[in-house]
C-alpha cells in the first residue's frame, strides 16, 4: 500500500510536477511540521544551540563567567595536561570496561536461567530489576553504610567470627573505584537481564527442539546456537552501559563524591567540580564536550543503523 | 561618572545616618546571595537582618545550602550573566579580587573613608577589600585555622601535655595509638586535606617559609627541604587516622573526639562554635592550641560581602547600609560571638570572649608583629583558586595514597603548578 | 523454551534445578541487600545500629528515624523534615510528566502517521538529544534560565525537565504509532475526518499503553534527577534527591543512620511505588528508551 | 454515480516508474476490476485515484471533472481497505459513522444512519460491539458500511478479501457484487486475484509493470487475451504455451511443433491467409486453455478437435477430474503444461498419450513481441476492439 510512506525521505524529495494538498488551507496542509515546531524550535536551541555554545565556550576565555574571547585549543591542552583530568579518564576506562563486562555477564547468565521455566519467575524479575527505579541518591546512602569499614560488611564479617576479614576498598584510594562498579552492577544488571531475556523469548523454539533432538548438550546449545543469536542485544547492552558510566553522575556523587581524594572523579564530576564549583568555565565547557563526543562516537553509528534497518524493515 | 557615585555615595550614607537615628527611613531592597545555613553563621545573618530591615530595608535572601556554596555561586554566576545580579554576594578570599577584576563591583570607597574602615580592619584583610584602590567588599568576620582541639578527659587521663612540637605532637599520638584511641580525628574531603596542610607549613613557625609557599610557589622552596620536611609531616597525619576518615564531614569528625573516639581534631575556629553549640566549654570539655610549633603564626581565613554594580539609588543606598551594618561595632562583636571567630575591628571589647578566641587574639597580635599573619593557601586566600586547585588535588591524593612517596607528591605538585 | 519432555528426569537434572534455583535466590539477596539494610536500619535506635549487627532484625521496633525524618530532618536552615521537599519534587515531576508527554504523543502522531519531506531526519536530530550528556547543556542552561529569570527556582527546574523530557516522549509516541496501520490514516485522509480529529478521536485513545510507559519514565527520571535539581535550585526549590543530598552528606555531628535511612527511603517510596504497581510498563519504557527504532 | 477516466496517468518514486501512462474509461454505473501481479502498479493506480498520493501527470477525471491534485476528502469517494482500517478504539456504529462526524452530522442521525447501513450489511446485533470483538468477515462488513454511509460516487476497493479464508472470500465476493447491483455505483476494485477479477468485473483492467495489458470484459480477456501476459495471467490453471512453426496451406496453416522428447506433432489451424503468408516458416507460440486439451483415449470429440500425442508426466487427481501435467516445448523447457482429464482417465505417467485440442479456442502469438496475433474464438477476424487500445499505449 501507500508505497511513499516506505520510502526513504530522499526517494520522496524526487521532482514531482504537481503535490497532493493533504488539506485545504495552507495551515491544514501544513499542520504536521507544525505540530513539530515547537519542539524543534526548542531542540534546536536547547540541544544543538546549546551544545554549540558548551563547544564554543570550551575554546574561550571564559573562568569566572563566559568571556567569549576566542583561544582556539588552549583550554583543551590545559585539560589534557590536567592530572586530575587524567584521573578521571582513566577512572572511566576502568569503571565503564568493569562494568559494562561484569553487568553484561551477570545479566546474561540471569536471563539464561530465567529462561529455563523457572517457578516464580515474575516475582523474581521484580526483585532483580528494582534497583533500575530508585535514584542512586537513595541507594546510595544505603550502600555506603554497608561498604563503611566501621559499620558495614567489615563489622558483620567480625561479627561471625572472621575477625581478619577486611572490606575497606570504599576507603582504600586503590580500590574505591571498584565499589562503584559493584554498585553500578547492583542497580543496571536487572535492566540488561531484561534486555537478554526479550532477545531469548525472541528466539524461535524449534531451534532449540532440533538441537536437541540431534543430541547436543543444553551448554553447547547455549554457547553455540543461542548466545550467538544474541547479538543484537549484546551490542544494544554494550551500547546503553558505555552510555549510562559516560553519563553516571548521581552514583559517584552518593557514594564516593570523587573520594578518597581525587580517586573515584569521573569526567562527569570532573565537569561539575570545574564548571561550578572552580568556577573555570572554559575547562568545564571543555570536560563536558570531551563527554559528549565520546558519547557520540558510539550513539550516532547505532542511531544510525538502528533507524536505517528499522526503514528497511518497513519497506521490506 | 566616578564623580556621580561619590556623590551617590556620600548622600547614601548620609541617609544611613540619619536613619540610624530616625529608623525606618530608607527603601530600597536588599536581594543577598550567601550560604550561612547553619548554627552561629545562620545566627549571625539573622542578626544582620534585623538590623537592616530596622532601617526600612525589604531582605531577600537568596540562601543556597548545597555544596559549601557551590550551588550559591553558581545561581550568583547565572544571575550575573543574565545582568540581574543581586545587591550582595558572599565570597572567600580572592574570590572577591577574581570578581573585582570584571568589572561588575560597585565602590564603596567613600563610605570606607567616611566610617574609617582602613584604620580598623586589620591591615592583612586590606588587599581582599580593596582592589586597585577602590574598594569593593567588606570583611564580616576572619578565622584562625591552625587550631587542634582535644578532648581534655582523654588527654588528661593519658598524661598528654598540650604538644608544643612537632616531636611532642609525634609522642602524643604514639600515646593515644598505645592506648586504643585513634590519635586524630579527620574529615577526609579535599578541603579539609588541603585545610589541615595550612596547619602543617606553619608548624615550621617560619613566616617566610610560608609566604614562599602560599603566596608565591617558589619552586626552589618547594623543591627544598622544608618543604619536603612538611609533606613528610603530612604524610605522618595521614597515617594517625582511622580508616573511615575518607569523605566524612568536618562536623563527624569533631564529634568522634566529643565521644572520645579520638583524641584530637584539627580544624578552623568554627569547629569550637559547633562545640559551644554542642553545650561544651572550652578549658573543660576540651582544650585548644595551635597545630605544635605554631603558636606565634596564625593562619586566616575570612568571609567577605561584596558589593556589584546595580541600578536604583534606593537599592544603592541599601548595599551603603548594609556594609555598614556590618562593619558596626556592636554588630562585629556579637557577631564575633555567634559565630566564634573573630571581628574584624580591632577596637571590639574582648571582655566576652572564652580562652581559646582570647588566645587567639593575642596570637595574631604576636604574629603581625612578625609577618606570621598569613592568609591560607587551603582557602584560596594567598593564591587564586586554580593554584589552590591543584594543592588541594594533589594533596588530597596524596593524603589518601599511602603509597604515594613524598618526593611523587612534591613532584605531582610541581608538575600541576607548571601546568596552569 | 525447554518444554521438551525427555523422559524421567535424572538425578543429575534435579540437582541441577536445585542448584539453578540456588543461584537464583543468591541473586535475588544480593539485590535485595540494600533495601532490606535501609528498612531495618531505619527501624531501628541510634545505638542499637552503632553496636553493629548489619543484617539484624530491630530488637525493638524504634521509629524515631521516620518521625524525624518526615516531621525535623535539617536541609541547611531548613528543619521542616522531608516534606516540604517531596512536594517540590512532586509540582516539578508532574509538570514535567504531562507537559511532555502531551507535547511527545502530537510529536510521535505526526513524525509517524503524517510524514514529511525531512520527518526522518527530524526523528533523527531529536532522538539524539535523548542520548546526549546532559552535562554539555549544563552551562548554558544555568545562563538561560537566570537571563529569563528562572534561576534556581521550580519552575527553571520544570522547564528544563520538560525540554529534555521532550525527545523521550516523542520517541515512545512515534515508536508506538509507527506500527499503527497506515490504512487507518489513508480511510481518514478519505473519510474526510481532520489531523486533530483523528489525533484525539483515534490515535490518542489508542496510544494508552505507550502513554503510561511516558508518563512513568517522565516521573521517575525526573524525581530521581540529580544532575540538574543540583545545579538549578536553592534551598525553598531543592527537590527531594538534593534535600536527601545534602541532609545525609551534611550531617550535623554524629550521623543519625535511622534518620538517613528512613528519609532514603521516603525520598524512593514514590518511583518504588510505581515500580511495584506498572513494572510491565516500566520496563518497556526502559526497553524502549534502549532499543530503538 | 458517476464515469471514471483516466486520462495518460504517470507516477514515479524517485527514478522508479511505477505508471507509465495509464488510460482507462469506466461508464457509470461500472465494476471495474483492476488485476495484476504485485508490483504491477494497481494499487498505486487506485491510490491514485482515491487522492493517497499525488499523480505526476495526467489527469483522473470523475463525472467529467480533473480531480488530481484534490484532497481526498473533496474526490467524493469511499474506499475499503485490505486490512479494513477499522478504528480500533471506536465501536462498530462509531467507526460506520465516522465520516459523518467529521461532516458535523448530528449523534442521533449518525447513529440513525449507521442502522440503516447496518442492516443492509447483517451488522445491526454487532452495533456497539469494537472491531476486535468481530470476525474477520463482519469486519469487512463494517468496513464497507463505512464506505456505504457516504454514498459516493465511486467505491473504491483495494485487495479488500485478500485476508479472509478462502470460504468466507467467496461469501464476500457474491455479497459485493450483489451490492454493486443494488447500489449500480460505479466500483473500482483492486484485486490480483484472477478469479475475484472474472467474478466480479463488468470491465477488467489488466496491469503489468505499470502498463495497460489489456481492457474488456471478463470473457474478452480470457477468451481473446491480447498477449501472452494476459493469456497466462487470467484462468487458473493458466494458459499452455507450445511454440512451432507455422506452414502456409490451403485454408490456413498448419503448425509443426517439435515434442519435448523429440518426436513431432502438427495442428491445422484456420488462419487468415495474410497472415499465414506473413508468418510462413517463422516461429510462433500456440495459446491452449487447459480445459481445450482433453484426454483422447476417454472423450470423443467432434471435428473441432485435432488429436495429437504428447509425453504424459505426472497425473493428479482432483475429485471431479483429473490434472495431466505435460512438459512443454517452449525454450527452457522448464514451463509445464496442463490438460484436463476424466477423473476415469486410463492414462499412464511417463507414456505418450493421446490429447484432443479444441481448435477453436486457440490463440497465436508472436514469440518476440508476445502480442496474440490470432484468436481463433473470433474465427479468423481482427483482433478485438480492447486490444487496439492495448497494443496502442504498449507499442
């Protein structure tokens, strides 16, 4: 049917010697794109306006308050020749390579044994997926009692009888960055367990019948014909983690606050520290622009394949 | 133009005189941007209030809680840029000369000659009020910082003398370690890092040292070895706390040595207002001396209003009043008391004062007298806030890297100073 | 998946449910752990808590931490408990819901239904303003709101909610709508009935469900919102998450744990509450805020 | 009630051309059927008509007036759709009397309406119902209830069966064309259904490839196909093709076809002597309806029929009678050929049997432009009226 509404836009923008009028008055004809107005009005300034200036103001010499004098890179180079800044990237290697891995195990392994038609599954998957409805603000304050040397895990481990144990890594300068992966897990595992688990339900049955039938092992089932048909969830997975750690913010400030000293700051709190509380906009315009493109490499090429298969779906 | 605000100026604060004696004379609103949310600083802006809603003036107070004043300069920084700033703003140290140099302040100059203000305010705030010879903010109270304060039951029933030296200090804390008490007391936040270090290079008791240090990040000072010497120090601080000092606030860390959790604390005189505010007494509940060695240095720190260009003579008017509410002599000393820091007039009556504030008094007396009044480092007085950045940054790694040598850290700190 | 009968089950088989279901309960207390430390913790004296036993049940049920919590808790000068805050929190979610959702529903209706020359590319441009960190509008925001003179105030808070709600919502709607059939459309275009009537006659009663999941993703992501409720308010127009901030970050001496504890809790119980009622919703918003297309 | 023409109608999606130039006339009154394979332009052509989409050029006029370029809403049409577009979340009354409400047509009268139509179409129990509380017919009976409720001049039908159970289809079929006889207004309708063209159709337009094949009425086109295309769209099982070499002879010619398996086989057919000259000792293509070649061995026909002999493949019984299919000779060999035979047919697979052909219903074709240029059905005389038309916009 309607076969122009498959059609990609560019085929549409063909010359056409005379246009259908979807209405009689120029405002009926026109109502669609008017009903979108507003909002690309406000997204032009709000989004692409505003990241304009954030990217402008970055190569400016604005401290105290914008002062739009061009210095083309020189608040880049500062940046990069920032120790803390330096901190905070490393910090997000580590953070978001820990816990995009350990989140995408854990919620694979979780859908996996969900799948197997298990009793009280719906109670179950309420339970894991929790955590993804509260702010980290309110669980944080829980999960930096329990990591408390003093008053948390430590003190209960004595309090069995294992009088050596120790889990200070809250504390400790070398380990706290972990502590924020583990409660990063703890509130995002339940979210890509859902995701691996529609992507199972998604599966045909008969595959798994027929594996069967030829003898193979449940394991080798798994490993060899479902986990590989799961592609598409592992790269949407991937993609939502490395953007959820890019953009983590609340969680660091709840449980660390960038501590102890400087070693848990992520470019997220990096951005804030400079562009608030420092009060030198420029290198704060700066972080947040390093934020964004790293963002977009990765979202702009998914939007993008995500929309183009989507259109091809449709036509097809 | 320069003409037409003295003139503004003079009969501004001529109508404040008058209504210091008619009251409820002047309009005009007062709109103020500050972050004293809590207990004597609270009580100190009420008090403020009072005295300038006395005078006809409508308050808008804009306080800010979040951050230590995060939150409030950055609603003072929007406000600003969209050419709307309020009437006062609260700052630190160089805060108020980074703001003087755009030129958005107004100039008090008349009324600070009128009311005198130079030959009562201590000469090392000066350079904070005045900018380029005009000046454009008024002191509200000024701090010591190099403060211990100990929980006198624990040091009484060790035996612990108040350490008058480094080595003292080193044997104390060897005493209270053997005795299951943590030593020190600390709230492990950057600030509070940097803050104690402050403490630190005055122990030296060695004013030159200092100002090479603060105020001018000599590099051949800070590759020397007092300056090893003091990194050193703070390394052995670093090693004297328990292990969940990271990230606790000030206010836990006073309260571990009140429940004699640990002996001892260092922090600014507003740890001793908290106390008060705790129902202790100082010389009963708890003792105070200078970080050991630093007894004829002092280390400040003050909080500031300042003043930015706004339209309305009425408005104007009400900024005139409210500097000079605040520089008052009654208002100082009350204020002095609440808060439990100390005025900012030299001529404010001394009578009320508990020990400790007395004898802090007669320390920066002693330490002007030798270039040992110094404006701290920790707080952005004596550097600007990016060279202040980067000791807190690397101090604060430094303190909780335990494997972090002395001579990295130094080298860390050398390196982010080069950078800037 | 597995519904093949194989026979009897083995031995092996049966241990290995049990096992399957042991690991699964380990998970679920992992999860649970948080919470379940928030609520007893909560329930229980300053001094029981300070003598250790984490995991303990209350000895004695204390509720000293939620009356405090609700009627005294200190945010700065403010010493009015939480509610004050939970109503801020409250104007500006809701506000921040319905505005957007509205404004997303007509969005989706027209980026799907009434395509255009460039509607993809629109789709596009908006979509990506979902994903963008919102530290990179920060600034310039914080200048536009105090330009307009909004700043630090509720309604900048709403605002901002809204504009960047906006690419959220119009994605639901335009998702939802996309699979509507373009018949449907084409009958009306020939019927004669109008844009709007259609809209509100036929696509928007239909669209409930994928109203709901924007409604709920606009309520929590804006009552958990820190980011923004931190830059752009001040004391009287702090929401819940920055009351709750401050109030367990700035502790006045000994930490009150009960009190933390309880106001966390009372600071979640909202989106807790939604969670338990739409969960089903709630996931397909955050399925369908993540796969797009 | 109104005529239909369209008038040199062309349409392309980027630098596909999906009409090239489409010309049709339809009388008032008319069912016409436009049939094709997918892809063939129809529902584009009925999209077109219906305003859905804009015509390049050309002109759709309705009752004399151009109305290309006007809004649907203003072309005084109805349409029923394959998947009956039926709004899911208005009631069956509701979504009869839709178009009413757009028109500002009071509740009363509209609901007075949709009875009326309701009953007409069996859906007056179903009134307050929603369509997914419906089966799949009744649903297609609201979604001509909500054409009906407009009474317009022409009906439009796109493929509006196609979803239905073949049972049920043949149900509808006979409802709507006993709706077009009570109505008389002008219907067209999409469909690529051959059968549902035959059935329905006063006039049938056949589509390919955004050309015009053939227009006439339902017997015209089967019996008189203007091309191979039409020949083995229209009729199911479709049309045999066996290619041979015509010889000029008196009264006509006769044509040598080379068996599949090599042996030889000749029909004489009764050609115009033009054309036999024209095509002597040239190849061309014979057109066979299945049900015109016959089992020899168990039906005797009269002198109509020429019997030849022909490999027999596979038989498939049918109930009523039985499926021989046959290898054709046609290059490529790949195309099969059908014969029906008796259910009591005694023929064996893989042996050469004897077939009749019913010389009468033959058609030739040249095999490289693929026109017919022979109806033996019209007994030797110009080819018809329609397929001037279609050799016209074709060539």
């Amino acid at each position: 049917m309607a076969i122009s509404e498959h059609l990609p836009a560019a085929a549409k923008a063909a010359p056409k010697p005379r246009t259908l009028r979807t209405g009689t008055t120029w405002v009926g004809r026109n109502l669609p794109w008017l009903t979108l107005l507003p909002t690309g009005i406000l997204g032009a300034v709000f989004i692409y306006g505003f990241i304009a200036l954030t990217i402008y103001t970055s190569m400016s010499a604005s401290k105290l308050i914008p002062d739009y004098t061009f210095v083309g890179f020189e608040q880049w180079v500062k940046l990069w020749s920032m120790r803390r800044w330096g901190i905070a990237v490393n910090n997000l290697f580590v953070f978001s390579g820990l816990f995009i891995a350990i989140a995408t195990v854990i919620g694979l392994v979780l859908a996996i044994l969900l799948d197997q038609r298990i009793r009280h599954e719906g109670t179950i998957r309420t339970v894991i997926l929790y955590p993804m409805a509260l702010s980290f603000i309110v669980t944080g304050t829980a999960w930096k009692w329990i990591l408390n040397p003093g008053l948390g895990i430590e003190s209960l481990l004595h309090d069995w009888g294992f009088v050596e144990a120790q889990f200070d890594w809250l504390v400790r300068r070398d380990r706290a960055i972990y502590t924020v992966v583990l409660a990063a897990v703890w509130q995002s595992s339940g979210f890509i367990m859902a995701i691996f688990l529609a992507s199972l339900r998604g599966i045909d049955p008969s595959i798994m019948q027929s594996a069967m039938m030829d003898g193979a092992s449940t394991w080798r089932i798994y490993r060899r014909i479902i986990i590989p048909q799961l592609r598409p969830a592992f790269f949407t997975a991937v993609v939502i983690l490395l953007h959820m750690a890019i953009k983590s913010y609340d969680l660091v400030i709840a449980l660390t606050n960038g501590g102890p000293g400087t070693a848990t700051d992520l470019p997220s709190t990096f951005m804030y520290d400079y562009a608030f509380d420092r009060s030198r906009i420029a290198i704060g315009a700066a972080s947040a622009t390093m934020m964004l493109f790293t963002i977009a490499a990765v979202i702009v090429p998914y939007l993008y394949s995500e929309l183009r298969s989507h259109n091809r779906s449709r036509t097809s | 133009m320069k003409f037409l605000r003295t003139t503004t100026a003079l009969i501004a604060s001529g109508t404040i005189a008058l209504s210091a004696a008619t009251s409820a004379m002047a309009e005009g609103k007062l709109d103020i941007i500050h972050w004293w949310t809590s207990g004597g600083e609270l009580a100190g802006i009420e008090l403020l209030r009072s005295n300038i809603e006395a005078q006809g003036i409508e308050w808008i107070d804009a306080a800010s809680a979040g951050g230590a004043g995060t939150n409030a300069r950055t609603l003072f920084r929007t406000r600003v840029q969209a050419g709307d700033p309020p009437a006062v703003m609260q700052a630190l140290g160089t805060e108020v000369n980074e703001w003087a140099e755009t030129g958005i302040l107004g100039d008090l100059t008349a009324l600070a000659e009128e009311e005198g203000w130079y030959d009562l305010v201590p000469e090392p705030l000066h350079p904070f009020m005045n900018v380029d010879g005009s000046t454009v903010a008024v002191p509200a109270v000024w701090s010591q910082i190099n403060w211990v304060w100990g929980n006198k039951a624990i040091f009484d029933e060790h035996g612990v003398a108040v350490p008058q030296t480094w080595d003292e200090l080193v044997a104390a804390a060897e005493t209270f370690k053997a005795a299951g008490i943590t030593p020190i007391a600390h709230g492990g936040q950057p600030w509070q890092d940097t803050a104690i270090f402050d403490g630190i290079l005055v122990s030296f008791d060695d004013p030159d040292f200092y100002r090479k240090v603060a105020f001018e990040q000599d590099r051949e000072t800070l590759e020397g070895p007092m300056f090893r010497e003091a990194m050193e120090r703070l390394r052995w601080y670093s090693q004297q706390l328990d292990e969940g000092s990271p990230g606790r606030e000030w206010t836990q860390a006073q309260a571990m040595v009140l429940n004699g959790e640990a002996a001892m604390s260092w922090m600014g005189d507003w740890a001793k207002g908290w106390r008060v505010a705790q129902g202790q007494q100082a010389g009963v509940d708890f003792i105070c001396f200078p970080t050991p060695g630093s007894n004829d240095m002092f280390v400040w720190l003050a909080d500031f209003f300042f003043f930015p260009k706004i339209e309305g003579e009425a408005d104007n008017a009400a900024q005139q009043a409210f500097a000079s509410a605040v520089m008052e002599q009654q208002f100082q000393h009350d204020f002095s008391l609440i808060k439990n820091g100390l005025p900012v007039r030299t001529d404010v009556d001394n009578a009320d004062w508990d020990d400790c504030t007395r004898d802090s008094i007669a320390r920066a007396e002693r330490a002007n007298a030798r270039g040992g009044l110094v404006a701290s480092l920790g707080f952005a007085h004596s550097a600007r806030s990016d060279v202040q950045g980067v000791f807190r940054d690397t101090l604060s790694e430094f303190v909780n890297t335990p494997d972090m040598s002395v001579d990295e850290g130094i080298e860390i700190l050398i390196d982010g100073l080069d950078s800037l | 998946m597995n519904d093949i009968v194989l026979g009897q089950r083995s031995l092996t088989d049966r241990l290995l449910r049990v096992a399957l279901y042991g690991v699964l309960i380990g998970f679920m207390l992992f999860y649970l752990a948080p919470l379940y430390v928030m609520v007893v913790t909560s329930v229980k004296s300053l001094e029981e808590i300070l003598a250790g036993g984490l995991m303990n049940l209350p000895k004695k049920l204390d509720f000293y931490g939620w009356s405090e919590a609700w009627n005294n808790a200190c945010v700065g000068t403010e010493c009015r408990g939480m509610a004050p805050f939970m109503w801020n929190s409250l104007i500006a979610s809701t506000a921040a819901t319905i505005i957007p959702t509205a404004i997303g529903a007509l969005n989706g209706y027209a980026l799907s239904l009434w395509r255009f020359k460039g509607s993809e590319l629109f789709f596009g441009l908006l979509l990506f303003g979902a994903f963008i960190p919102f530290q990179i509008v920060l600034l310039p925001m914080a200048s536009f709101l105090g330009w307009i003179g909004w700043s630090s105030s509720l309604v900048g808070l709403t605002f901002t909610y809204i504009v960047y709600g906006l690419p959220f919502t119009t994605l639901y709607f335009r998702n939802f709508f996309v699979s509507f059939p373009m018949d449907l459309v084409n009958a009306a275009k020939i019927d004669g009935i109008g844009y709007f009537r259609f809209f509100w006659r036929v696509a928007l009663p239909s669209s409930v469900p994928i109203m709901i999941v924007s409604i709920i993703w606009q309520f929590t992501n804006t009552w958990n919102d820190f980011l923004f409720a931190s830059t752009m308010t001040k004391l009287e127009s702090a929401t819940v998450m920055v009351a709750l901030n401050n109030f367990v970050e700035v502790a006045n001496g000994v930490k009150r744990y009960n009190v933390d504890m309880a106001a966390a809790i009372i600071a979640g119980l909202p989106t807790l509450a939604v969670y338990l009622v739409a969960g089903r919703y709630f996931l397909r918003g955050l399925m369908a805020g993540a796969v797009k297309g | 009630m109104a005529t239909l023409e369209i008038v040199n109608v062309r349409k392309s999606f980027g630098s596909v051309e999906v009409l090239k130039g489409i010309d049709i006339a339809a009388e008032d009154g008319e069912f016409l059927v436009l049939v094709g394979p997918s892809g063939c332009g129809k529902s584009t052509l009925l999209n077109a008509i219906a305003g859905l989409q804009a015509n390049d050029s050309g002109e759709i006029r309705i009752d004399g007036r151009d109305v290309s370029g006007l809004h649907p809403k203003d072309r005084d049409i109805a349409m029923v759709f394959q998947t009956y577009a039926l709004y899911p979340n208005l009631s069956v009354w509701e979504n009869i009397a839709f178009p009413l409400e757009a028109r500002g047509v009071s509740k009363a009268d509209r609901r007075a309406e949709a009875e009326r139509v309701a009953e007409l179409l069996h859906l007056t129990d179903y009134l307050d119902r929603k369509p997914r509380q419906l089966s799949g017919g009744q649903r297609q009976r609201v979604a001509m209830g909500r054409a009906l409720v407009r009474d317009p001049q022409i009906f439009l039908f796109d493929e509006p069966l196609s979803n239905l159970d073949a049972k049920l289809r043949v149900v509808m079929r006979t409802e709507i064309k006993k709706l077009h006889r009570t109505l008389g207004t002008t219907m067209v309708y999409v469909t690529h259904d051959q059968i549902e063209a035959m059935t329905l159709a006063t006039k049938i337009v056949v589509l390919r490839g955004g050309e015009v094949q053939q227009v006439g009425a339902p017997d015209d086109v089967y019996n008189l196909p203007a091309n191979m295309f039409v020949a083995g769209f229209m009729g199911s099982p479709s049309m045999n093709f066996m290619e041979g070499v015509l010889a000029a002879d008196a009264g006509g010619a006769t044509l040598g076809i080379t068996r599949p398996d090599g042996g030889s086989v000749s029909l004489h057919l009764p050609v115009p002597d033009a054309l036999a000259a024209r095509y002597d000792g040239k190849r061309v293509v014979i057109g066979v309806r299945p049900e015109a070649m016959v089992d020899a061995e168990s039906e005797t026909r009269d002198g109509t029929y020429q019997q030849i002999e022909w490999p027999l493949e596979i038989l498939e019984p049918t109930g009523a009678d039985t499926i021989a299919v046959l290898q054709s000779n046609l290059t490529g060999g790949e195309e099969e050929m059908v014969a029906r035979f008796s259910a009591r047919t005694s023929a064996r697979p893989g042996t050469v049997v004897p077939l009749n052909v019913d010389t009468r219903a033959v058609v030739l074709f040249d095999p490289d432009s693929e026109e017919a240029i022979f109806h033996a059905a019209a007994s030797g005389s110009a080819p018809p009226v329609a397929l001037a038309v279609a050799n016209g916009s074709g060539a």
